[in-house]
C-alpha cells in the first residue's frame, strides 16, 4: 500500500469523528500527493490541494512522524492571488519541523492582502483538512512567523475550547512576530511616509491629488513598484551602494534611517509596504478610511528636529477605519495555552520592541503566565534564524504543553546548544535580554 493510500485509509475513522462533532472539515476534498521539495527528508510523504475558499496548501507527513503537526501561519501578507507555489516555499523554508519529526501543514491563504481574521480561518480550515484525510495529530503546534505571528495570535484567540468544544491548538510558538497588531505594528511606516513626503515632495509630487498619506494611495491611483522606486531614485539616490549620489540625497536619506531608525538600506521596502499594503488596508479593510496618524507625535533625529516637526505633514487615523484594523489585527492577550516567540534582536522589520508590547497585552488580557519571550543575537535576516533554534524552541514548548516545566530563556539557550550536534551551529540566544517598551522606539500619538 502506498503511504497515500495509508494515510487515506487511515483517516477514514477521522472523518467520521470530523463529520459529528464541527466536521464541515470532512466535506473538504481530499488532497493529492505531490513531490516533496528537496529540503524535506526522502523519506517523508507530501500531499497538496486547494480548500473550499480557495486557499492553496501543502502538507508533509515525515516517516518516523512524532505525532505532532506543525501548523504554519506565513509571513508577508503578500499581495498578489494564491498559489501553490507560495505555500510550497513554506515548506522549503520551514522543513527543520519535517526534519525533526513533526507534521507539517501550511496554507497560502485564501487571499492576498492584509486579512489576519481571514487568513486565520483558513489556518483552522487547514488543520481540519490534515485531520480529515491524513492522520490524528497527538498535539498540534500553531506557528506563525513575521506578519503570520498576528495571524497565529487571532486564530489562537478566535479558536478555543469555548468557540469549538475542544481545544484546537495545544501551544502557540511565534517567530519574528509582527506582534503590535495593525494599529501599531505600522506606525513607523506611518512616520516615514510623513517625513519622506516633507523631504522628497513627490509621493504624492504638488501637481498630484492629495491626500492623508496613511491610505497608501488615494482611490483610482495606478502607481506601480517602478513608479515608487524612481521617485524614490530621484529623491534619494540609486539604491546600489557605491552608485554615486548628491549632498543633498545623501543628506535626505540619512535623515529618514536617523528619524525612523532603520538602514538605509531599507527604506525602499518599507515605502514600498507604507504605500501599497496601506493601499490595499485602506480599499479592501477599511472601507476606503484611512486607519493611521501621526498627530501628537515629535520626530527627533534630524539636523533641525523643529523645524521637521513644524513641517511634516500632518493627518488623524479615521476612528472607524482604525476601529476595522484594530478588529482584524491588534491581540487581545486572551489566548489559553502556552505561548512562545523569538526575535532576532537586530530585526529592522519587526522591531523587538514590539514584542514589549505583545508582552504587556498578554499580562493585561490574562495570559502573560503563558508567555516565555526569547531573542537572539544573530540571524541570516528577518525570515530565518537557524535550524536548531526552532528545533529547541518547538520542543520546549511542547513538553511545557504537555504538563512539563514552563522554559526560560536560559533553559531554550541550554537546549539550543545540545540538538546543534544534530541540525548544525546556529545557536545565539540572549538570556538576559529585555527589550524597551514600543514607545522608545516608534513615538505615541494621539489614537482615535
């Protein structure tokens, strides 16, 4: 028999236990077998399909599976249409689980765009699929890594023992998690489309529409990627290196990495995100209102911090368009199992003050008992730390899930050393690190 035919046969009993108790999973049909990708184990069994929403998927089910799935919440939110390219380049980045044992399931989301609710729903409907058609999980592990940790959060706090009659996930591990929700996460991108606006006076140029600078673009805008980046050029410079550039787009670029303290270097994606990701929040989320301000807020950094501030331009979140965003994305701390994260220190997409705040919406909703935050001193970049840090990570949460000792940051750093034998060096961990509150790094402002 075929390791598909097992599994399918195996999950005749599942469904029938899908099908009388929360079981519209059962109606799903049923995936295919598909080629694993080369970083999977050859031993391991992978299956894709499309889910009633429309949402592309992969699962991967390892030879010598320890009875856990790995439910992956991805990163982006990207823009385009699903497919499942997207949700197979999950899996290529994150096999360390299939490689340790673990089952893994991940979804591309039904949709593009910023949608945490949803594209939590479709993480549920996915791990229904899994245990409709391919095996009984043990424990399930909901992970979510960058914009996904918000979607991992919502579905944590969404999907519970009280809205299902069983309790669906088991533990919750967030890696590099954008973890302010909408209303905060996003305030820094806020803040640079003011100051590059006072700076550069081209997005939008005087001749333009304009407009409060938190929708992305105003209503019946065509800019494109191009479009930004050769404003963006002809403000700032060429984005190579050593391209040569004048004094004052020289001048201009080192103020805005000095007031929104990020590289320079990165300042075009997080325009590029300011301007279309805000774009689509405010035409698809928000009912065509602008959910973002930057009234109340000092900026500081500059060569004449008065005369900036006199000079920005200025504009208020909308209070119903921030009350959509707020709904969709910001945590609520209420999440009733055990919950752990890392976070690359240096992360200059997810800021690790960010994480300060998660904290202290935890302990404010109830749950901070149930929060252990680890971070990390080195990482190939945002999207990935190493191979044994996760392996550490997952199996710390999951022995705290089982009754064991709730980790430490220590314990995690101890266990991280110890399976770098097995999955290779890459272990930083920072035991003692305490990152400082949202505020010192991104400046309040006055909120709806």
């Amino acid at each position: 028999m075929s390791p598909m035919s097992r599994h399918l046969s195996a999950a005749l009993l599942t469904a029938c236990v899908w099908g009388s108790g929360g079981g519209a999973w059962a109606a799903e049909a049923a995936p295919v077998a598909v080629k694993c990708p080369p970083t999977v184990p050859d031993t391991a069994t992978c299956f894709g399909g499309v889910d009633s929403a429309g949402a592309h998927y992969v699962l991967a089910q390892p030879k010598d599976w320890n009875g856990t799935l790995v439910l992956h919440a991805h990163g982006g939110p990207f823009l385009g249409a699903p497919t499942a390219e997207r949700a197979m380049e999950d899996l290529v980045r994150w096999s360390i689980f299939v490689k340790a044992g673990y089952a893994y399931a991940g979804s591309s989301f039904r949709q593009g765009g910023v949608a945490a609710r949803a594209a939590a729903e479709d993480t549920e409907r996915l791990r229904g699929i899994y245990r409709a058609h391919v095996a009984l999980p043990t424990r399930t592990l909901l992970h979510g890594q960058s914009w996904g940790a918000s979607v991992a959060v919502k579905a944590a706090e969404m999907f519970t023992a009280a809205t299902l009659g069983t309790q669906p996930y088991d533990a919750v591990l967030l890696s590099a998690g954008v973890l302010g929700g909408g209303t905060r996460s996003y305030d820094f991108r806020t803040d640079l489309r003011a100051v590059y606006q006072h700076l550069c006076q081209n997005h939008p140029r005087p001749s333009e529409p304009q407009y409060p600078l938190g929708l992305g673009l105003p209503a019946g805008a065509s800019m494109t990627a191009a479009d930004l980046n050769s404003r963006v050029t002809e403000c700032l410079g060429p984005e190579a290196k050593d391209a040569p550039r004048t004094a004052e787009q020289r001048a201009k670029a080192e103020t805005l990495a000095k007031v929104i303290r990020i590289p320079e270097n990165q300042i075009r994606a997080h325009l590029r995100w300011a301007t279309f990701h805000f774009q689509d929040i405010s035409r698809q989320r928000t009912g065509g209102g602008n959910p973002f301000g930057n009234v109340g807020v000092r900026y500081t950094g500059s060569g004449d911090d008065e005369a900036l501030n006199a000079a920005v331009p200025r504009f208020s979140a909308d209070p119903e368009a921030y009350r959509r965003l707020a709904a969709d994305m910001d945590p609520t701390g209420r999440i009733p199992v055990p919950v752990l994260s890392v976070k690359w220190i240096g992360d200059t997409t997810a800021f690790v003050e960010l994480d300060s705040h998660f904290k202290s919406v935890m302990e404010a909703g109830g749950s901070g008992e149930r929060l252990v935050q680890t971070f990390t001193t080195q990482a190939v970049s945002h999207s990935y730390i190493s191979d044994p840090t996760y392996s550490a990570l997952a199996a710390a949460l999951l022995k705290w899930a089982a009754g064991g000792p709730k980790p430490t940051p220590q314990t995690v750093a101890d266990d991280c050393r110890a399976l770098e034998a097995q999955f290779g060096p890459g272990c930083s961990f920072a035991p003692g690190y305490v990152p400082a509150a949202l505020s010192s790094r991104v400046p309040e402002r006055q909120r709806p």
